[in-house]
C-alpha cells in the first residue's frame, strides 16, 4: 500500500497570530533594511516548551528546498556527536557537537522520495527510502578528520532484489531489518552486517503481514502492521525459521511504531491517526498481551503521534504538529506527560511539524527533525510526573462510576474514569491544585488543595452525587395511527446515547433518562424516517415522545436499516459513520461530512482516518447492497442517492470503478459505472428510473460495487453513499388551498383544523419560529374537525402532510 502526505505548505499566514522565540543568525549580505523587511514577514507563534530548552537550529529544509523527514543519531571515535538528517532529495550529516553552531559536514543526494529512514551500526549509516534508491550506506568511520565519505548501495540477493523499502532497524548484534520493501508483502528482511558491512548477506525473511517499522533486541523483534491494525512478536533466533509468539491491536488499530521497555516486559506504541494514541501494552506474557494504558498529547484537537522512543523509563516522541513529548512511563498503568517543545507553528490534524526524534547522545540532548523547519538541537530535564490516582463511586449506590472526567485545574490535564471507577492521571509540575470531578449524570465534585509532588502518587477517591433519572417512552406511528413495531430508535447527544426498537405497541421505553438536548432518530425500512435535532426534555418526570412515519423508502443512514457488507478486500470496507476526512492532491480524498441532510453520517469505503491511502479499497471488491424493497404499489418510480468517488495516485494511470447496479431479485442491471475519469472528490446525486432497467417486484435492490483492480499499484480507491430515496414520479395534484384551514387564527393556544375529503389521514408538524419540531399528529379528513394545543406563544407554521409529500404550510399566530 502505497502512502501519501501533505505537500510542502505555504509560508503560515500573520493573521494566524503566533509569536515565536528566534534564534538569529546574523547574515553576511543583508542591510539593515532588509533585516527590519525580513522581522515583518517572518510568521510569528509562541513556542510552547515545559522542560526541555532550544539550543539550536539548521534549517536544512530551506538549504536544499526541500522537506525534512526521519532523524538519527551517531558518535565518532573522539565523542563528537552528529545527526544524520533525511530530506526529500537526500542525506545529511550534521555535526551537533556544540549545538548552538551545528554544521553539515557531508551530503549525499538521492531519488526524490518524502521517506527516508537511518540507522548506525560500527561506524556505518545505513538509509532506506521509498524512492527506487535502494539501501544506501555511507561511511562515516573517517569523520572526524576526513569529511569526504565514501558511500555505497545494496539492492539484495541475485534473484530476490528489492530497490526501496519504508523503514529499518539495527540491533546490537548486527542483524539489520528492512521494513516495507518492494519485495513480496512488504515484511521484514533480514540481512547480517558483520561480515561485509557494504555488502550485507540475506539471513531470512517474515512476510505474514507489510510491515511499517519495528525494532529488535536480542533475539526478539517486534513488529508493527499499520495497514493491518496490530502489532506482533517474533523468536527470531534462528532468522531462517522465525516463529511468531503473540500479536495485538494497538488502540487506533493502526500500529505505526513500537519500542520495547528495557526490561523487556512493556512495549509502547503509536498510532499514526487523528487524536491517536501512545498506547501501553505489557506484553510479559506474549500469548496474553495487554493494555495498561494509552495516552494522548492536546487530546482532542486532532493531533497525530508519529515515533516514540524508550528510554530511562521515558517515551520521547515526535508528534507531528505537537513538536515532541516527554512521558513518564516508570509508574506502569499511568504515563504522565513530563516535557514538551513544539517545533511547528500549525496545531491539531496535519502531517507537519515534527517527523522524527533521537533522544540518546551522550551529552543528553535532543535532536529532532522537523518537516518545514528542519535540524533542532533541544536540552531536556528529565523529571517524574505527579501522579494523582483514585476511584469515583455513586454516593447512594457505593457503585463505581465510568466515564467521570478528572480535571486537574489550570494544568490542562483530564482523564476518564474505567468501568471499575478508577483513574490515574498526572502532571508535570509539582504544587497544590484543584481537582474537578464532573459527569453528565451526577453533580460535579470539586477538591479543594490536592498536594501533588514529582515521583508520588496521591490517592483521592471521591463520592458523586446523582441527578434524578426517568423513564422515555418514544412511540412510533404510521399516518393511520397505527403503532410500528420493530422501528429502531436512537436518542443522543453529547453525553448519553439511548438505542432500542419499538415492541407492538410501537413503544421504545429508555430507563434512566436524563434532562437535556438530544438529537431523535427514528425508523424502518419501508418508511420515511424520522429527524428531529436538538429537542429538550425538561421536568425530571416520565415523559413521552410521538413521532409518525409515512410509508415510502429514504435512508439517510442515521439507522441500521439493514443495509449488507460484503467483497473481499481487507481495507476500505463499508461502514457507516460520521465521515473523516483525507486529503490528496490539494482535495479530499474520503469526505470529511456526508450531504447536507438530518444527521451527520453516510455510507463510507473506510473511515480510519491519517493518510490518503490508510483506509482506502485495497487488493479486491468492496461491495454494499440495499435491503429488499417493495416497488409493485409504485406507477413509475425513480431512485436517487448520493455518491462520492475518487480513484487517483499510485503507480501508472489508476484503472478502478465503482458500480451501481439495480436488481428486481431476477434480473441484475448496471446503472452507471464510473472510472478515474470520473473521478471526483465531492459529492454528486444521481437518479435513475427502475422500469428503464428492471421490473417492479417485491425484490428491488441497489448495489454498490467497487474495487482496488491493480494489485500492488496503490491506486486510491474511496466510495460513499448517502441519502438514499425512492420517489413517486407521477405528479400530484395539489389540494386547492380551501380545502385546509386552521383557525381561530389569531389564537390562544387552541387551533381547529379542517382538511378536505381527498386528504383522509394526513399529518400535521407544527414548527415554531425558529424551525423546531414542537408537534405532530395525524389528522382526520372527510370534513372532521382536529384539535390542535400549542404552547409556544408566536407565530409557528402548521405543515400538512399526505404521503410524506407536503401539501400545504399555514402561518398561524398563537397569542
């Protein structure tokens, strides 16, 4: 699977407001006008930094135009420490030894390729790229004294070559491990250093799954499967015959890079997603392997974790947009953030900022390499988190309470009770603070004075007290009146989802309902659904909701209705959710909303997330299939729905499609096929007639059909649905305006409806000004007389319905 980033981004803009600290070196053929010109137009953001310092910078990028990408580091024979620095365009060597004048000793160019990856071994770099470059290994065993490096490149065994690969390791023993290679599944080769460091010798090979990174010691290599959502644990001992001991999903399902503890028994874990995670695994025992924490750096503004490293019981991270992270890890279950430096001026979702970081020279400093910016030489202080750790229960049932938010005030620092009421949190800084403890059904709690000290755990177990709960009953009707069973229900908001189906008596009943505004959705397949956003419940009492369904087919997939996943591709599999967005080529690639309809979710080919290329169809069909519908009552309808399509990048022009086909349980008929032509990242509606392609029966179905056709080209290959209807095309007849009337009008509070005849069983919704939904029933025709109670006070509008097509509004005035 072939990847995509961000192209390099434009100068930030003035208006973004930042103000940052510069170091500035002071420019040989620059005048003073020039220099005050320059202070105006550089972009200017704060650097937010807790226990680590700037000590100095190289800006690689802008010398060679280029991006920076991963980081390494090495120390020749006399302690002069150097960062070994990969660019777009090529490699690096930059001698760091005192970091506030740092100076590139040795450049090697190379293919054009955004990745590039470095590793030492006895006095050798060794540098793989995704560019058909091949290994390159530069000799730095001259350096100090002699800067002119000899280099050479490696491609494989005779008949097993390879030319590019993602990603490597070094271990102690010599053993180099290539990652990603353009070689059979893109697994872990393995290739002995020792006996000719140029011209390494094939040891063996782990093609089970693509392997992004991973990392060896001893006889133990962990693995990382990005693509395939866990991480995995291997003897290898004998490299010829590798043996698998374990394997885990990370927290994203999306193992970008691990690092294993010194003792052996935690390994720690990014997910390279939006607001992924560092995750915590103990992995003391392979076959039982489990997690004991996981941890976010600004959670919730949509940052993205690149590669953590181990050391001294700390992960050091590269963060992307975040700069780089310190946690302390030592006190397991309980990772606290104990250092911070933010490289990037841009923050939440983006590959930008920082890629990669080596925190292991002797000196003990930082190196980093950022993606606009360039070479960092950043001082740490290293200090233990304040660990603050306790359970919360219900004051009336002594029962544990999930879901409490732990808020350590002014710190920026929450957390989330488990199902058992327990957390653990912590800060970096030591004093006395406040601690808020808050849930949407309980009262909030706040200590006052919570003493916390580095390498301590303070225990505070707290006792909520309840909000009063009731019971909603959400009844569900047709036109006539007559209830429906089976209907699903869903009732939602920020804090509390409530999801059921209605029993014979057309009846949802959700116990332990609280006050407040939620979103209603209710419905079946063979009606039309029912949307009401952002309706309140007040009053603490038992209360009832009515809603009515016409009959008729329409999903806006806010409900299961049914719907059927099938095709054979492990990626890119349809799912229905709230879309997230990715980008290639200056546009979406998977949309970021679905239409513009009641509710916020579509029918999507994936929805992890990251790159362009994380979660799109791969290696075969991806299939999504409509439930049965009953079109033998229509004359001649239409259906319309919402596609999204998008096949683009990878190798050679990308040759997939997305087909829609209609089937009458007998006969099966393309619809429209589209292909990279076609191809186009918004969404577009499409209607068809069924009689011009099948017969009405019992057994319509729409099926959607796509596919990653070339293997191993990784073309992009995304496809939605949304807002999904069928429709009467015949005409109707508009009612004479005569026939409804609502009245008195004005009135107080009581309204009469009359409707005419030919409109037995219409329903009624009346909306007040502001569009809310605040009632609606059926009404009673052939000259009946309704009574309507409204009490909201204004004018409001009476809509009459007839078969879920509107026939008339009344603008009535309620005093």
């Amino acid at each position: 699977m072939v990847e995509f980033r961000q192209p390099l981004v434009q100068p930030y803009p003035l208006s973004q407001g930042y103000l940052r600290t510069l170091s500035v070196v002071k420019p040989t053929k620059t005048t003073m006008k020039q220099i005050i010109v320059l202070v105006f137009l550089l972009p200017i953001f704060t650097i937010a930094q807790v226990n680590i310092n700037f000590l100095g910078q190289l800006d690689l990028v802008n010398q060679y135009n280029s991006e920076g990408n991963d980081i390494w580091g090495w120390v020749d024979g006399s302690g002069n420490e150097y960062a070994i620095v990969g660019l777009n365009d090529g490699t690096s060597v930059v001698d760091v030894t005192n970091p506030a004048a740092p100076v590139e000793v040795f450049y090697e160019p190379g293919m054009n390729s955004i990745w590039r990856d470095m590793k030492t071994y006895n006095g050798y770099a060794y540098v793989t790229t995704e560019a058909q470059n091949g290994l390159l290994i530069i000799d730095l065993n001259t350096l100090p004294g002699n800067t002119n490096l000899t280099t050479s490149y490696y491609n494989g065994p005779v008949g097993e070559e390879w030319q590019s690969a993602h990603n490597l390791y070094i271990d102690e023993n010599g053993i180099c491990y290539i990652f990603g290679a353009n070689r059979d599944n893109g697994g872990a080769i393995m290739l002995d250093l020792n006996t000719d460091p140029i011209n390494p010798t094939e040891v063996g090979a782990i093609e089970n799954w693509y392997v992004h990174d991973g990392m060896a010691r001893g006889d133990t290599l962990y693995l990382g499967h990005i693509s395939d959502g866990h991480m995995s644990i291997w003897d290898v001992a004998d490299k010829a015959n590798p043996v698998l001991l374990g394997q885990q999903n990370t927290p994203g399902n999306f193992s970008h890079n691990l690092w294993v503890s010194d003792d052996g028994d935690h390994i720690y874990t990014t997910d390279e997603i939006t607001n992924g995670y560092i995750g915590e695994l103990d992995i003391s025992d392979p076959l039982n392997i489990v997690e004991t924490d996981r941890i976010q750096s600004s959670p919730g503004q949509d940052v993205i974790p690149h590669n953590a490293h181990f050391m001294n019981d700390y992960i050091i991270t590269s963060y992307y947009r975040d700069g780089i992270t310190i946690h302390d890890v030592s006190n397991h279950g309980n990772m606290v953030e104990v250092g911070n430096y933010d490289t990037s001026p841009m923050s939440g979702d983006g590959f930008n900022g920082a890629w990669g970081v080596y925190p292991w020279l002797p000196s003990g400093n930082i190196i980093v390499c950022d993606i606009e910016t360039g070479l960092y030489i950043l001082g740490p202080t290293y200090v233990r988190g304040c660990y603050l750790e306790g359970n919360v229960t219900d004051q009336v049932t002594t029962g544990p309470i999930n879901g409490v938010s732990v808020e350590i005030v002014t710190s920026g620092v929450f957390d989330q009770t488990s199902i058992v009421g327990d957390y653990a949190t912590g800060y970096s800084t030591p004093g006395t603070y406040d601690v808020i403890y808050s849930h949407p059904a309980y009262f909030d709690d706040t200590i006052f004075g919570v003493t916390l000290t580095n390498g301590v755990v303070t225990t505070q177990d707290v006792q909520l007290v309840p909000f009063v709960s009731y019971n909603l009953t959400v009844e569900i009707r047709d036109i006539l009146n007559n209830p429906i069973e089976n209907a699903e229900v869903l009732v939602v908001n920020n804090d509390f989802t409530y999801s059921g189906t209605t029993d014979a008596n057309g009846e949802a009943i959700f116990t332990g309902f609280y006050d407040g505004t939620y979103n209603i959705f209710a419905s079946k397949w063979g009606y039309n659904p029912h949307c009401m956003m952002s309706h309140t419940f007040t009053g603490a009492a038992a209360q009832t909701y009515p809603a009515f369904l016409a009959d008729g087919y329409f999903d806006d997939f806010n409900l299961d209705m049914g719907w059927t996943v099938s095709g054979g591709a492990p990626d890119g599999i349809w799912e229905m959710a709230d879309p997230v967005g990715t980008n290639f080529g200056g546009g979406l690639s998977n949309p970021e909303d679905d239409v513009a309809d009641c509710g916020v979710n579509a029918y999507v080919t994936g929805n992890g997330g990251g790159q362009a290329g994380t979660d799109d169809v791969d290696q075969a069909d991806a299939i999504l299939t409509s439930p049965t519908m009953d079109l033998t009552g229509y004359n001649n309808p239409s259906i319309s729905y919402s596609r999204w399509w998008l096949n683009a990048g990878g190798q050679g022009t990308p040759d997939d499609t997305l087909t829609v086909y209609v089937t009458d349980g007998i006969t099966t008929m393309v619809v429209e096929q589209l292909t990279e032509s076609s191809s186009d990242d918004a969404w577009v509606e499409h209607t068809f007639w069924v009689t011009d392609f099948v017969t009405l029966t019992a057994d319509v179905q729409v099926i959607f059909a796509t596919a990653d056709w070339a293997a191993n080209q990784g073309h992009l290959v995304e496809a939605g649905v949304d807002q999904f209807y069928v429709q009467e095309s015949l005409s109707i007849t508009p009612v004479p305006i005569e026939d409804i009337r609502a009245f008195p009008n004005p009135g107080n509070g009581t309204f009469s409806i009359t409707i005419g005849d030919n409109l037995d069983n219409a329903l009624l919704e009346v909306y007040d000004i502001t569009g809310k939904l605040v009632l609606n029933k059926s009404l009673i025709g052939k000259n009946g007389i309704n009574t309507v109670q409204i009490d909201n006070a204004g004018v409001c509008l009476f809509k009459i319905l007839h078969s879920n097509d509107q026939i008339e509004t009344i603008k009535v005035v309620n005093l």
